[in-house]
C-alpha cells in the first residue's frame, strides 16, 4: 500500500471515518478499515489518534466544522424575512436528502445512538455538536417570532431544538424502515406545524 503525504494523511483518516461511521456504525469500523479506506498504515493512524475513540473525536469537530459551513453559506441565510427563511433551511434540508441513506443522515445522530451509554466522550460532543447547530435557528427563529407571534409563550430556542429532534427521528426512521422518503415527508409536517405556529397576518385574523 502507497503511504499518503503526511500532509494529507490525516484528512483522509477523517474523511473515512464520517463515510464508515456512518454506513457501519462505530463498533463494526476497525482501525483497520479506517487505514484501508484511507490508503494509511496503521502506523500513521497511531502517529495521528491515539485510539479509535480518538478518531471519532476529531471526526466529530471535522463534521461541525463542514457541517457548519455548509450552513453558513447556504442561500437560505439571504432570505430577508425571518418566516420564511426558516422554511428555507427546511428546504434546503429537504435538499441534503439523496443518495444512500447514510450519506444524508447525520454522523452525531449515528454515533450517539450506538455509544451514548459506552463512551461518555462520544456522547457528549454529540450532543454538543446538535445543540451548536440548532442554536443557529435560534436567531431567525426569535425575528420570525417577534414578527408573527409576538404573543406567543413558546421559546426560540425549543421550537430550534424540536426542528433537530423531528430531524434525527426522520433519520432513524429512515434507517429502520429502508425508506429516504420518510424525512422529506417528515419536513413537511414539521414545515406545517410552524405554519401554525407563524401564523401570517391573513392567518391571525382568521383564528381570532
């Protein structure tokens, strides 16, 4: 086996640690099939991570950080009004869904699943990693509130959190039942409840 540049060699081991635990969960990936997927010997992986737990550490924050500029620079961010521009994240959610399903469900839903009770470590930078992205609604969430349910007793940052449970529910559903279309079927409910939740001024008039 050709050695990747060392230069290189550590971005490959991340890269393949989100493809394989995702496709096979973190049990069923070995060092091993980190090194082959990554064209590495084992010891490059161990000159890099320490461990395979190590690895999924990183391959977490390397997953925030592309996640998180996926996101940040996502067309959804131009949208003026804030209504609206929530139902473009959900759109441009609803965009990520193709392929196979591994590749658009979410590597910290995956992990956490399988090692919340076997690896503290795992399970905490999961969790902080959903929580980070949902607090990025949380602005746009409180504009569109403040716009459209001034009135309202629920909070910005539990309709942020409910979007990411609907959404990683969708992905296990998805898994479960071998069927992607789940989570598009699931964003448009969640799309409707917060129709109901943003009424428009038409819509507010018609309640009352």
């Amino acid at each position: 086996m050709q050695e990747a540049s060392t230069s290189s060699a550590k971005l490959k081991l991340l890269n393949a640690a989100l493809a394989l635990l995702r496709e096979r969960g973190y049990t069923d990936t070995t060092v091993d099939d980190l090194c082959r997927a990554a064209g590495v010997t084992k010891g490059t992986f161990f000159h890099y991570f320490s461990s395979k737990e190590a690895l999924a550490l990183a391959a977490i924050q390397h997953w925030n950080d592309l996640t998180g500029a996926l996101f940040a620079g996502a067309s959804y961010q131009a949208v003026s009004d804030p209504r609206e521009r929530l139902f473009a994240y959900l759109d441009f959610r609803a965009q990520l869904v193709r392929g196979e399903t591994w590749e658009f469900t979410c590597l910290l839903g995956t992990l956490v699943q399988e090692t919340f009770a076997t690896h503290p470590a795992l399970r905490a930078a999961c969790g902080d990693g959903i929580e980070i992205h949902a607090r990025t609604l949380v602005p746009t969430i409180e504009a569109a509130k403040a716009r459209y349910a001034p009135d309202a007793e629920w909070s910005a940052a539990d309709l942020a959190r409910h979007t990411q449970a609907v959404l990683q529910g969708a992905f296990v559903l998805a898994k479960a039942l071998n069927n992607p279309q789940i989570v598009l079927d699931e964003i448009a409910h969640l799309r409707r409840y917060i129709e109901h939740l943003l009424p428009t001024s038409r819509k507010r008039r018609a309640i009352k």
